[in-house]
C-alpha cells in the first residue's frame, strides 16, 4: 500500500501545472519540494527553522524556481505575497536529526491558518500529521482548528489498524 507521503502527494497532483505556485511548509530535507519540482510547477517556496537542514537543502535543491526561507512557517503570509495552488505540512520532525527540534501546536495552528488565506479557490493542501507523543496535541489542534472553518472540504485518511501512526488531512478550498 502506498505511504501517507505518497497519496499526500497523488492528493495534490491535479492542481500542479507550468503555472502552479506551491508551498513546502516544512522543508526538511526536501522530498516535499523534489515532489513540486518534478511536477514542473512554476514556484515552490520552503520553510525551515534548522539552519544546517535548511542550508543543505537550498545547496541541494535551490534553483530559480524555488523560494526558501529559514524562518517558521507560522510566518508565511509576511514572505508569500501571492495567491497558491497547491501546499503541504509534513508536521514532526527531522528523521536524522533532534526529535525535540518540532512543529509546535500553536504555530502549527497559526501556520494552517495562513495558508488557507493564501490557498487559491479549488486550490488543496496536504496536512501529514504525526499524533506520536508530542505530535498528539498538535493533531488535536488543528483538527479542532479545521472544524471551525466554512470555506473548505476536509478528508482524514488513516490506518485502521495500527495507532498512533501518521496519518492525512486532505483539504479543498470551496470558496
Ligand atoms: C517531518 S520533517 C519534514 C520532512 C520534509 N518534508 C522532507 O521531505 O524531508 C519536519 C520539518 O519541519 C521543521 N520545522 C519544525 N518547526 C517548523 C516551523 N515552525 N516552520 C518550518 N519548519 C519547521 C523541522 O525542522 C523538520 O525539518
């Protein structure tokens, strides 16, 4: 079966074109963003709040076709001035790295919130939440979040057999 990365992924594909503008919300090492660029979308901007994961990445991927900030996502509407098609949350963190170095309930909240502001109308988003240990209250809040807003369709997809593994929120904005 495939991974929640994957279908996050096939969730996302039809709204990529030459023109799309995309976003990575949590740039890591990159394979959300390989994933945009092999669509041939247009833009693809990346957050990241590691240095060293952030600088290895823009050496790796950065092109003129990309647009990566070392600041938190919880920041994106004061670094993306234009409307999006297509963007994606892989929450948690770094799998090399310092587990304690991870999405935060309230950031990833505000985070959400903005990117929904900047989501096109039919535009969608991808959310790979992680309800582990400190990812379990994180879930929670932006599931809570997403219940209160009227512009937009949300499916879960998880396992139903194991807990506690990651799992999708997959959103479209209606209007
Ligand atoms: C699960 S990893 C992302 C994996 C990534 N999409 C990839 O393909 O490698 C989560 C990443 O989010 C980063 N992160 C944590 N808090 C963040 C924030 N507030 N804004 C942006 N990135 C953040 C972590 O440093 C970590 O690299």
């Amino acid at each position: 079966m495939k991974s929640m990365v994957d279908l996050s992924h096939e969730f996302l594909k039809p709204v990529l074109h030459k023109q799309a503008i995309c976003v990575d919300a949590t740039l890591g090492q990159g394979k959300d963003t390989d994933f945009f660029l092999s669509q041939n979308v247009h833009k693809v901007y990346g957050f990241e709040i590691q240095r060293d994961v952030f600088e290895s990445t823009k050496e790796r991927l950065g092109n003129q076709r990309t647009c990566f900030f070392h600041v938190g996502h919880e920041h994106m509407e004061e670094y993306i001035h234009e409307e999006v098609d297509a963007i994606i949350f892989n929450f948690g963190y770094f799998p090399q790295g310092d587990p304690k170095i991870t999405t935060q309930s309230s950031s990833s909240v505000s985070a959400v919130r903005q990117a929904l502001n900047l989501l096109k109308v039919k535009g969608r988003m991808a959310l790979v939440m992680y309800p582990h240990d400190t990812g379990k209250e994180e879930a929670i809040c932006v599931e809570e979040f997403l219940k209160t807003q009227t512009t937009i369709q949300v499916q879960k997809v998880q396992n139903l057999l194991v807990d506690h593994c990651p799992y999708l929120l997959l959103i479209e904005k209606r209007r």
